[in-house]
C-alpha cells in the first residue's frame, strides 16, 4: 500500500499500524491522532499527521554504560 500523502479510512489505518478499527477509533476518542470528519460517518487520516501525532508517544530507551 502506498501511504503517504493519502488519506486514508479506519480500516486501512488500522491495518497499517497493525491494530483493530476499535483502536483506531479509541485514538479517535482520545484524541491521540488527528482526523478529518466529511460527514456524519466518514473520518479519514492524513498518514503524515497520524505518524507524526503517534511519534510524540514514543519512548527512546537510554543506553546504561
């Protein structure tokens, strides 16, 4: 699938970050991600601001010497 610059629907996030269209709609719910509502039940995902939203969720592990 090519992703970016699309935008794309629950199903298909959910599929590209491996987890179920629930979860994605809980990211929804807690706005963890950011989403374009067209109508009363179309959402889409612009791939970009999804991973850059998810990315600040990250933890970096710091090295012990």
């Amino acid at each position: 699938m090519k992703v970016p610059g699309q935008y794309l629907n629950k199903v298909q996030l959910a599929n590209l970050l491996g987890i179920t269209k629930r979860g994605v709609e809980e990211l929804m719910r807690s706005r963890k991600i950011p989403f374009l509502a067209l109508g009363h039940r179309t959402v889409r995902f612009y791939w970009p601001a999804v991973e850059k939203a998810l990315g600040k969720f990250e933890h970096k592990a710091i090295a012990s010497e």
